[in-house]
C-alpha cells in the first residue's frame, strides 16, 4: 500500500518507520510479556497466600500444644486441693471445647492450604507455558532476522559476482 501525503502524491515511509509485520510481532509479544508478569504475579500472590496459611496453621498448632500443657498444669493443680477437684471437671469441658475449636479450625486451614496448593500447581503450569512460548516466539523472531540479513547478504554477494563476471566479458 502506496502512503500518500498532504497532496495525494505518494510518500516514502519515514525513517526509521517499522514496517506493518514487524509491529504487530512487537504488539503480540507485548501482550504476551504483559500476561506473563500478570500469570507472575499471580503465582507470586499464591506463594503469599500458601505462606499465611502455612503461619496460620502454625499457629493453630502452637495454640493447641499450649492448651494441652495447661490442661496438664491444672490437672495437676485440682490434685492438689479439694475445691481443685470440683471445679477441674467444668475446666476441662471448657477446655475440650475449645480442642475441638482449634481442631477443627486446624482441618479447615489444610483443605484451604491443599486448595490453594492446587490452584498453584496450576497457575504455575501457566506461567511456565507461557514463559516458554515467550522465548520460542523471540527465537524465532531472532532467526528470521537471521535469515533475512543472509538473504539479503547473499543477494549482495550475488550481485557483485555478476558484475565482475559482467565486466570480465566486456
């Protein structure tokens, strides 16, 4: 397609102008680089999320470690004296109640951290997959720039064998 200037008289392209092919290589790639860092950053808030509940159940287990000590304590409290013994049962009922709590409160946090692993799994297939399909596109682009300054080197080579030949004959 012939460009035309202010007149309707073609126009040469300006310098340095990039032609049509090459920038719609330049506009994929973009979009490709742009969902790469978005799949990155996607990966990189799972890592986070996985990490919180990793502390999260940490946490819960430490609670439940320190609940057991104390229910150890006390026990050993309510041998101790009369009024001990009678009020250890109502403390220990409080207290299996909230056992049960930061159990199940435990069981809750590894289904969310097991989901998240595998929510994980797969955005981190993506990232990669794209990742790579990234690098093939720019060595192909690298190749076929490649091919083209051969080309255009051997077209050159060519063209000035024929004129030695040219100029031998005359």
């Amino acid at each position: 397609m012939a460009l035309r200037g202010h007149l309707g008289r073609p126009r040469e392209p300006r310098a340095g102008a990039v032609p049509d092919a090459t920038r719609r290589r330049q506009v994929r790639m973009n979009r490709r680089e742009s969902l790469v860092r978005l799949k990155r950053f996607r990966v990189d808030e799972l890592k986070r999320h996985m990490a919180t509940l990793d502390g999260m159940r940490a946490d819960v287990t430490r609670k439940l470690t320190d609940l057991e000590e104390s229910i150890a304590r006390e026990r050993q409290r309510a041998n101790d004296s009369d009024l001990g013994r009678l009020a250890f049962p109502s403390f220990l009922k409080a207290m299996d109640a909230r056992r049960d709590n930061l159990q199940a409160t435990l069981k809750e946090i590894e289904r969310e951290r097991s989901q998240a692993q595998n929510v994980f799994g797969d955005a981190y297939q993506e990232l990669k997959s794209l990742e790579l399909a990234n690098e093939q596109d720019v060595k192909r682009a690298a190749e076929s720039q490649l091919r083209k300054s051969g080309t255009r080197l051997g077209e050159l080579a060519l063209s000035r064998q024929l004129r030695k030949q040219a100029l031998r004959h005359v």
